[in-house]
C-alpha cells in the first residue's frame, strides 16, 4: 500500500503544480509580451515487485515555456521598421504641409513678384508699379523667412528627439543587462528556467527594438547579446553596456545633434549607421528630407537671386546709375567648423559665393567703362555691350550647374595645401569637377558656386585630414533679402541703341543707358519667370525654370511622404501578422485554460481520493491485525 500512497501523494503534487500553472497563465492572460507555460507531466520510473513491474506514478519534470524564438527575432525586426516609419511619417508630414501648401505658398508669392515685374514692363516709369515690384519682393522675402523659422524649429525638434531617444535606448540597455544577470544567476542556482525573467527580457528587448534597430544573439550561459548596425555594432556584449551618446555634430557650428559610440576608446559619429527604431526614422527624416528640402529650396532661391541680379546688372536705374544688387547675394563666409581639426584652421577662412566670371568681370558694375581687357577694375563696366551680355550668359549658364547638396573640403596639409571635395551625403568625390580660376590660386569653381580656399592656402594652417563642411544653399534661406529699397534704383532701362553701328548690332558699343521710360531690362527680368535656368542636363542645358525647381522640391518632398506611408502600411502588416503568430503559439487562451482548469482538478481529486484509499485500505489492515 506504501506504493499505492506515493502514487497518490506524486499525483496531488503534479496536478497541483499544473493548476497552479494553469492559474499563473489565466493571471497573467493582459500581461504585455507573456508566454504561456506549460507543466510537463512524465511517468516515473516503474519499480520491480516480484516479476511484475509496478508503475510509480507521476511527476512534473519542467515548467515549460511556449515560446518560438524565431518569431521573437522577426518581431523585433518589424517593430524596428514600424516604428521608423511612423516617425518618419510623423515628421515628413509637418514638412510637407508647409512645402506643399499652394494657400499662400512660395510658389504663389514668386508668381506675384513676377506678375509685378510684367506690370512694371508694361508701365516703366509708374512709382505705383515701382512700388508694387518692391512690396511683392518684401512678400516673398517674409514667407521664406516663416518657413526658414518653421524647417529651423523642426531641426531643433529633431536635435531634442535625437537627445531623447538615445536616453531611451540606453535606459533599455541598462534595464535588459539587469536582467541578464538574474537569468544567468538563476541558471546557475536551478535546473528550472526563469520562464517570467525570460518573458521579460523579451519584452524589453522588443521595446528596444521600437527605438533602434538590433540584432540579438543568445549565448550558452543564457544571457543575451545585442548589436546595432546590421549587428556590427556591439550595444549589449559579454556583460558590458556600450551606450549611445547624443552630442553636437563634429563640425562644432553645425548645430545639430549626432549619435556616437566608442569604438577602440575613440567617440565615433554612428548617425548613417543606424537604420529602424524611432531613432533611425528621426535621423533618416532629417537627412532624406528636411536636409533635401533646405538644399532644394536654397538652390532655387540661389537660382532666383543670381539670375535676378545679373539681369539687374545689365539694366539702369532712372537716375542712368547701372543696375545694382535686387538681392542679398550668396555670401558663405566661414564653413561649419572643422572635423578632425588637425592644423588650427577653423574653417572661417573659407568663403562661398556665386562669381561665375571671377577675374574677369565681378559687378555690380559702376558707370565707369573700362579701356582694358580684361578691365583693370573688375566693377567696371566691360568695354562693350556684347562682352556684357556673354557675361551674363556665363552667369545665367552657372546657375544650370547648381546641385542641391552640401560639400565637404578636404586639406592634405600641404604648404600650399591642395584640397578635394566630396559630397557630404553620399561621400562622392567631386574634386574631378572643381577648376581652378585662375590656376594655383586657390579659387574654384565648381557646381557653378566659387569656393574661395586662397587665404587657408596661403596661411599653411590646415593639417592633413583636415575637413570642413559648407551648406552654401541652406545658407541662402539665412541670407536672402531684397537690396533695393529705393523705386527709382529698378534697373527697368537697357541697353541705349542711339550710336548703333550701321548694320543696326549694339554688341560693339560701349555700355550705356537707353532713354528714360525705356523697359528692355525690366521685361528680360519678368522673362526671367519663363526661361529654363536650373539642373542643366548632360547637353549643358537646362531643363527647369525657377517655379519648376520649387515644384521638383515641392514633388520631393511629397515623394517622401508617400514612399514612406507605403512602407509604414507594409511593415504593419508584418508586425501584425509576426504578432498574430506569436499569439497563436504563446498567448494565453482562456477557452483552453478554464478545460485544463476542469481537467486538472478532476485529476487532483482523483489523486486526492487515491491517498484517501490508500488510508482506508491500511486502516483496514491495521483493525485486522488487532482484532
């Protein structure tokens, strides 16, 4: 009877610990990331009575965990990529509610300053169209300085959020180590897994995934490592936390917050290496779109200012004064500071600005003609009308070669250093593309922009490996200002046809001013609305006026969004099927639960009624011995 009771007592204590299972997994049925376990029941060992082999009962070898780690790693993947795509569209959406906007946009207010030029073609010496002109370019100036304000603002937004989101990984990384530590402690100490430490740790590693993309590898001791970066990048390895650090990008001016790591007891910049989490979508918005929609609005206001002042140039005002600035014209002096910084240059010795026909001719143009050529006084005006207007097609030719993107000067610390050029994006070497105007003289022209390095070459202060940054067409968003401010300085005058030679051609006569009332340069300006100017093609010509380069950024932008909205839509459906998968092997079913709740019961009972035989049989036994 003894073997009798040990069955009994085996089996209350087995289907008492799968109630109390079956409990826990009711209990815990809202608990986020829970896996639902299972108590393995086994037959114990049979003993020998005689030649019979007798059963021993029951027992309950593991608490199991119903849990697919395969699934787990899928779900971390697409929750990184969810979760970089709605904060990517988050903040695309600002952006381009201010971009695309046609209530008041840019694009209105550029075709009203337009629309004023025409009126003022039509009516040259109308102080009321004068005006007109003047008021519609302060129009233009002031919205361009409200969206300057809100894309400044979304950077420090982003600064702030990139500053957070580091917090939050880091406070994740500290939470999964501790948790390491007890699931490799408890593996030390028992033979039963920590089913609930486990769940955890997959819970928080899944909230991790939600702000940074990762890779985990489970390692023999039961703690698991985490890498970033395609898993290149180690963030939680052999029990040792390498934390994120937000701080200033390493071009000190640039203003703008950047990811590092130390690798090797060296900080290094891991911004372009980080792909899924909210952190990935924050940095992939700002470098995809805000940055392209700052190059690709400054490039077309580049393109407005430059083409307007050089058709200003041409002209004269009604005082018989040559056409001056209409614009604030591009005018970078400094690059955003210097990256490895070995010589002491700073970068504020480099300067940035459109000078298409350097050494040549650099207006504005006084009244002075010039004997020589080229002119001794580069601001005089050449010495015929002709060379002036080749001057102006060379100009008008440099704003086809505007790239919307920012560059990156590299010394090789020379004395005279010589210097290379890449793009700041891509890391493409453009240097192939620079010229040197004139040769040795440190001046280059390139993507129809002048990079004046003449001053830094001379110093001998750069060091090799030196690097600085330059933004010059996000710099224009800063810088863009209407100049004139007086009616009668509107160059609305051309060129005076009065000492034509006989074949009637004015190219061979000096510069001079047509008669009062005259509006040749005033309509060449409203023409200006009209004429192809920006991204010449493979031919050198170019393809876009100035409102279509406002609505190629326009159309950018609005690509963005949607490419986005499609992945977000896609990687959701992912998530939700990887989940869905999940739940049907982890999740608790309470349907399921309450039977086993029955069919556990029914079994304790009858164990319990076992144990209550065995007693009754021995009593029996025991009363016949007495008796």
């Amino acid at each position: 009877m003894a073997d009798m009771l040990s069955i009994g007592s085996n089996a209350a204590n087995t289907y008492k610990t799968a109630l109390d299972v079956t409990s826990h997994n009711v209990a815990n049925v809202g608990t986020e990331g829970y896996s639902r376990q299972r108590a393995e029941i086994s037959s114990n060992s049979a003993g020998i009575i005689g030649p019979i082999y007798n059963g021993g009962g029951s027992s309950v070898d593991t608490v199991l965990r119903i849990q697919a780690g395969y699934i787990q790693t899928q779900l971390n993947s697409s929750n990184a990529s969810v979760q970089r795509y709605d904060q990517q569209l988050q903040l695309s959406k600002q952006v381009e509610g201010v971009i695309a906007s046609n209530d008041e946009g840019i694009q209105e207010f550029m075709q009203r300053f337009f629309d004023s030029m025409q009126n003022l073609a039509n009516n040259p010496t109308s102080d009321t169209s004068r005006q007109m002109l003047l008021e519609e370019s302060g129009n233009l100036e002031s919205h361009i300085g409200n969206l300057n304000a809100v894309l400044v603002d979304t950077e420090k937004q982003v600064n702030t959020q990139v500053t957070n989101l580091v917090g939050e990984v880091n406070d994740r990384l500290q939470t999964i180590h501790a948790i390491n530590k007890e699931v490799t402690r408890s593996l030390d100490t028992g033979a039963q897994p920590p089913n609930d430490l486990l769940d955890q740790r997959d819970q928080a590693i899944l909230e991790l995934s939600g702000y940074i993309d990762i890779k985990t590898f489970p390692q023999s001791d039961g703690r698991i490592d985490i890498h970033t970066a395609n898993g290149q990048l180690p963030l939680l390895s052999d029990n040792t936390i390498t934390p994120l650090k937000a701080d200033l990008s390493p071009y000190t001016n640039d203003n703008r917050m950047e990811v590092y790591m130390n690798i090797g007891g060296t900080d290094h910049v891991i911004s372009d290496r980080i792909s899924g989490g909210q952190l990935g979508g924050v940095l992939d918005f700002r470098s995809n779109m805000l940055d392209q929609a700052q190059n690709d609005l400054g490039l077309t206001l580049n393109g407005l200012v430059s083409s307007v002042n050089w058709q200003h140039y041409q002209g004269w005002d009604l005082n018989g004064n040559p056409g001056q600035e209409f614009f604030a014209p591009l005018q970078v002096n400094g690059a955003l500071g210097a990256d490895t910084n070995v010589g002491s240059e700073d970068g504020s010795n480099i300067s940035v600005s459109f000078n298409p026909n350097a050494t040549v001719s650099e207006p504005p143009y006084t009244n002075n003609v010039s004997a020589a050529t080229p002119p001794t006084n580069l601001d005089d005006q050449p010495q015929t009308y002709g060379e002036k207007e080749g001057y102006l097609n060379t100009a008008l030719s440099a704003v086809g070669e505007f790239v919307a993107r920012e560059y990156i000067i590299k010394s090789d610390g020379n004395n005279p250093a010589s210097f290379s050029f890449y793009d700041y994006k891509t890391g493409e070497d453009i240097s192939g593309t620079a010229v040197e105007v004139p040769a040795n003289s440190g001046r280059f022209q390139l993507d129809g922009l002048e990079f004046d390095l003449s001053t830094i070459r001379a110093s001998g202060t750069t060091g090799a490996g030196d690097s600085f940054l330059v933004k010059p067409h996000q710099a224009m968003l800063d810088q863009f200002e209407t100049m004139v401010q007086d009616t009668n300085e509107l160059a609305t005058r051309g060129q005076s046809s009065i000492d034509a030679s006989a074949d009637g051609s004015i190219d061979d006569e000096p510069p001079a001013a047509a008669a009062y009332g005259d509006n040749v340069n005033m309509a060449n300006l409203a023409n200006l609305q009209s004429k192809s100017l920006l991204f010449s093609d493979g031919s050198g010509q170019p393809t876009e006026t100035l409102l279509g380069g406002y609505s190629k950024m326009a159309s950018n932008a609005g690509m963005y969004v949607r490419g986005t909205e499609i992945q977000l839509t896609a990687q959701t459906n992912v998530y939700d099927q990887m989940m869905n998968q999940r739940e049907s092997i982890s999740g608790v079913s309470l349907d399921e639960e309450a039977a086993n709740l029955m069919r556990f019961q029914q079994a304790y009972e009858a164990s319990a009624q076992i144990i209550a035989t065995s007693q009754s049989i021995f009593q029996t036994l025991l009363g016949a011995v007495r008796g």
